[in-house]
C-alpha cells in the first residue's frame, strides 16, 4: 500500500498509494518527503519514487505577482542539483549541501562555500564511490568555526544505506567512520538527516535506521561525537514500535546547552497514519515529549515536522505540515512553539489555502533571535500536467507569522516546480534560503535566495 523511499525515514505516497486513497498519480510536491527531506534529483535521473499530493493550480493573481529577478551565478553541477542545508559561521563563511546527479544515474555529495564575494564548489569525498550508480548525499551541516564542520547524510554501500559523516578541518573534507547500527543486508536503511553541535567536542547527529521492504520497520537514529569518535546513543525511544509496519524518524536536531536538546520528527503506521514527534535530552536521558497533533490521528492523518530552530532553551520553533491523505489529500503548513514547558501550535498562513486539495509544506527554519525568524518551504501541486510549485517563506516578528513573497525560479508555467528547504541568517538583514528548481523543460538546478533586510531575491 505505501513505500518507503530509500532517502526518507518515512514515506511518500506511490501512485498507487494514491490511488488506495482515492488521490490521482501526481508529479508534484511531497505530502511527505521524508521526514521531509527533499529529493535529491527527479525520479527519471535518480529511479526514486515520484512526489504526491493531489493537486491544484496557484491563482493566476499570486502567480503573476512571483517575478524572477536577474540572478548571479550558482554552481549547478551534474545533470540535476539540490541544496538540501545551509550553515553561516560568518556573512563571508557560508556552506551550503546537497547532492547532484552524474551522467550515469548515480549521485554525489556537494558542498558549495560562500566567500562573501561567490559562492564556489569545494571538493567532497564520496563514501558511496565513484561507480556507476552509487550514491552520496549529504543533508544535515554545522559549523564550531571556519575550521571545524560537520556535514552528514547516507551512502549506499554493498547492501542498503549506511550512515555517513564528513568533517572539514579547515583545507579540506574527509570521511569520519561513524556507527551503522544495522548489519549490512539487502534493504537496510541507515541514514542521517541533520546535525548540531555545542562545542567542537560535543555534537549530535539524527535519522533513522531500519529496513525498507516485506518488513519494513524504521528506528530512531541518534549519534553523539565526544571528541575523537561518534558512538551510538542507546535506548532512544521509539513511539511507533519498533515491529513490522512500525515507523519512526528524526528530522532535526538543536542544543541550547550540553543537558538541553530537541530533536522532532514523526511516528506512526507510514501512509495509515503519522504523528508529530519531539524528544528531548535532559544531561542523562532523551525522552519522548508530548505533541499537538493538528492534523488529526484517525488513518489517514499526517502530522511531521520538519525543521528545528531555537532562539534560547525556552524558545524554539518546530516546522512541518499536517492535513489529510484522505481525498482530496490537503496538507496545510504547521508551526509548533516550545516555551520551555509546552509545545503549542501556531497560526500561520497557508498561501495554496486550507480547503480540500490545498499544499502547503515547510522544511526548514531558523530564527537570529526571539523576533525574527523565518520558516521556509513551498506550496502548490503539479497534477496531469497543470499547476505548479513555487517557494515560500513565513517570517514571525515577534507577535505573527507572515508570509513573505519569493522568487520562484522555475517559473509559474504548468509543471514548474520551485522549492526552499532550508534558511539561514548570519544577521536579520542577510539571510540565504537553499533548495531546487525546474522549469517545465530544464533540468533541475541549485536555487540560493538571498534576504537584504527588505526583500528575496535570487542570487
């Protein structure tokens, strides 16, 4: 009935998982992409599955008022590219991730460094190899200084996916060994998905492992460098269940201090039924927290969320979607609020609508301070060839969220499809938000916006 996608924790929605729902085979943007990790490149270079949901055109009216302003150059390297994440040690220090494709199938990790004057491609190792169709992809980056940063993602190895970790030293990128808690069999999943640190000694990276097929079944993952290795946290709850059908993945993770951490993702039965999920580490222990679940928790329901920013221990801001995979699959953006003691949802907007076949999806966030922060994402959906996707970008001040209008581009022609998966500021008036685009007939592309304090704009 569903299946699971070899670079997501979760699942997205096959055409005939759509059709079991009563949905239509669709080319558009992700219900879930992993736990709402991005694609890397499209289903006809990369052999993964399409993206649901079902489908509507943006109005002609928003559409018109998305301009594509003259960009400068961005690497956009192999025959497809995507930026996954974005790290800012300083305005001149800037890393961005992601993977593109090669000429035969296969897919490398890429890492492009911002100078302050352009932003170039820095060579990166790729664990997977250099054969055929062997895959690298990188999709979680945190810098302690400009000569210590970590980049994590999977590779593929003889059987399944493994874990994977890079560090740069300050000259150059090499692979560190990290633990693969699974024996490396046919359809073993290991995967990281984002990555933090309190202090060059002190990180944590997240994902999921488990196995994708007749019994699939998906475990958080949780990693903890000291130093010198990374080790296996054990005993990391699993709200799912960890039997046949039981899914569980972790999407974010951020640390105000070394006993102060949380880390968001989703649980549940895959396409029946997902949950919002939220653990936190308390110095000894992580522990499952307690969740709004807004999109309900009846079969068909989906609540993920996404992406994790925190202005201070008692201020964080979890981001997602949540709605229906029940026709017409509808999925809405939701923001959650941490205020030290409670998760509470927000009232955010909904650019595509709230009404059935709506799309609206956030994947990333990050706020500079308690009165600025931004959440990233995209909506609309492709359906038989009409409609589009087009980015988006939610920005709070303080008291509301807005949304704030963005370039998309891939353009507004049907089968345009333009997405942000992730932002960072190095201060409020210089902000970058990462991600993919296609026009109706290219190939897709690395999309870098960039904030002056008054407006985005493609670089």
């Amino acid at each position: 009935m569903f299946t699971m996608r070899t670079r997501l924790p979760l699942v997205v929605l096959s055409a005939a998982a759509l059709a079991a729902v009563g949905g239509s085979a669709v080319t558009a943007s992700a219900a879930v992409r992993q736990a709402g990790q991005p694609r890397a490149v499209p289903a006809s270079s990369s052999g993964r599955a399409a993206r649901g949901p079902a489908a509507r055109t943006p109005a002609a009216a928003l559409a018109a008022r998305l301009g594509l302003p003259a960009a400068r150059r961005v690497p956009t390297p192999g025959s497809s590219s995507v930026l996954n994440n974005i790290y800012c040690v300083a305005a001149s220090d800037c890393w961005a991730v992601g993977d593109y494709a090669t000429a035969h199938q296969g897919t490398r990790n890429q890492i492009l460094h911002w100078t302050g004057k352009a932003w170039r491609t820095v060579a990166a190792p790729n664990p997977g190899g250099s054969a055929g169709s062997s895959v690298s992809e990188l999709f979680g980056i945190r810098c302690t200084s400009s000569r210590n940063c970590w980049a994590v993602g999977y590779y593929t190895g003889r059987q399944g996916f493994r874990n994977e970790a890079l560090r740069w030293n300050g000259s150059r990128w090499t692979v560190v060994s990290t633990p693969q808690p699974g024996t490396a069999t046919s359809g073993r999943v290991d995967e990281l998905f984002d990555v933090t640190c309190v202090s060059a000694s002190h990180c944590w990276a997240v994902g999921q492992d488990g196995v994708q097929g007749g019994t699939t079944v998906s475990r958080n993952e949780i990693l903890r460098w000291n130093g010198r290795s990374w080790r296996l946290v054990r005993g990391v709850p699993n709200p799912a269940g960890t039997t046949s059908g039981d899914i569980n993945g972790l999407s974010a993770i951020r640390c105000s201090t070394a006993s102060h951490c949380l880390a968001v993702g989703e649980d549940g039965l895959g396409l029946p039924l997902l949950r919002n999920e939220a653990m936190r580490w308390n110095g000894r222990t992580w522990s499952v927290m307690k969740t709004p679940q807004p999109g309900g928790t009846s079969p068909g329901s989906v609540n993920a969320l996404i992406g994790l920013t925190c202005a201070s221990p008692d201020d964080c801001w979890a981001a997602g979607t949540d709605g229906t995979f029940s026709a017409p699959i509808t999925l809405v953006n939701e923001v959650l609020h941490w205020n030290g003691s409670k998760w509470r949802l927000a009232a955010v907007p909904n650019p595509d609508g709230t009404g059935g076949g709506a799309s609206n999806e956030l994947f990333g966030d990050f706020c500079s301070n308690s009165q600025n922060c931004w959440a990233v994402g995209d909506y609309g959906s492709i359906s038989g060839g009409v409609g589009s996707i087009l980015t988006e970008a939610l920005h709070w001040n303080g008291a509301t969220w807005t949304h704030v209008t963005t370039p998309s581009p891939g353009g507004t022609a049907d089968k345009a499809d333009s997405e942000l998966f992730a932002v960072r500021c190095s201060r409020p008036s210089a902000c970058w938000a990462v991600g993919s685009s296609q026009t109706p007939t290219g190939r897709t592309k690395n999309v870098l916006l960039e904030w002056n304090g008054t407006s985005w704009s493609v670089h």
